[in-house]
C-alpha cells in the first residue's frame, strides 16, 4: 500500500469521525480541529485532498504532500511552503463554504521561473514572495475574485491580490495587506 493511499484511508477515517458542526464553540475550543485542502492543478492534472493538520500538529507526511503540489511546475522545484500560507488557503475555503477544489496557478516559484514570468508581466514582484513558499494565486469556479478575496482578507493573515482580469486570488502569509481589482 503506498503512502498516498494510507494517508487517504487515515483521511476518511478521520472525515467520517470528526463532528461535521461548523458553528460548535465548543467543539473548537478544546474538543479538537482539523485542517483540510483540496487543490487541482490544471497543469499537471494531479489533486490533492489532504488533511494536514489535527488537533495543533501538523502531520509530517501530509505536509510532504503539499509541498510536492505546491512546486514549481516548470522546473519541477520542491520547496517547503510556509504553512501559514497553507492554513489562510484554508480557512479562506472553509468561510467560502464550498466543496468545490481550489485551482492552483502557483505555489512555489523557483527564481528562474519568476523571472521568466516577470519579463512577461509587470504585475510579478521581483522579490516574489512565492519563491520563499510563501503564496499561492488560486481560482475557484463557483467563487467570484470578490468573494474569494473577501474570504481571504477576513482570515487577517497576510496578503491578498485580486487579479479580476486574469480571474485569480493570491494569498499570502507577508505583512497584512490587499490590493487589485
């Protein structure tokens, strides 16, 4: 049995155990938590769906996990993703209140690949904060920019670009700020 599908199995175990009552005080205040995040990535066609978080750890394997999705694409670069980044996508997804994955557009970038992408466009940092692991852009079908963004900014835990032109949110765990339209 591989690892991904033992994580998978521990993950419906604890999806099938865990109260499905968002709004119980005390349920969150000691009785326990869990933290979920469910990606795509159009690019390579993987998906993730991986609680990585229980009861104030993080689980090492899942964490892996994530990091493995969150990497550059284009020249295939693993990085470790800041998990504060991790938990604002989700609890942002968790007050969107949908079932639906986020789309990833980028994780990690690799500095060769910022600036291949900054050379195309003015709107990417040169000290991007996605090559420290530290954002991802998302899109969500169901969710308008507006409403993702909303979200994200209600987390209060970094930064959030609402890129309405290209249809995309970025969130990051930097200094607490928005921008875009």
């Amino acid at each position: 049995m591989t690892r991904r599908a033992v994580l998978g199995a521990f993950a419906a175990t604890a999806l099938t155990a865990a109260p499905t009552y968002s709004n119980a005080a005390g349920f969150l205040r000691g009785g326990g938590d869990i933290r979920r995040i469910k990606m795509y990535s159009g690019r390579t066609g993987e998906r993730i769906d991986m609680i990585y978080w229980i009861e104030g750890q993080y689980i090492k394997d899942a964490v892996k996990e994530v990091n493995y999705f969150m990497r550059d694409w284009r020249t295939d670069g693993v990085k470790s993703m800041d998990l504060r980044t991790v938990d604002i996508m989700a609890a942002a997804h968790n007050l969107l209140d949908v079932s639906e994955p986020y789309m990833l557009l980028s994780g990690y970038r690799s500095p060769k690949t910022n600036a291949m992408l900054r050379s195309k466009s003015r709107g990417v940092a040169k000290n991007s904060l996605h090559m420290r692991g530290q954002a991802a852009d998302l899109r969500l079908s169901s969710r308008s920019v507006s409403q993702m963004s909303r979200a994200a900014i209600a987390c209060q835990g970094g930064g959030v670009g609402r890129y309405s032109g290209s249809n995309f949110v970025h969130m990051d765990c930097g200094v607490v700020r928005s921008w875009g339209g």
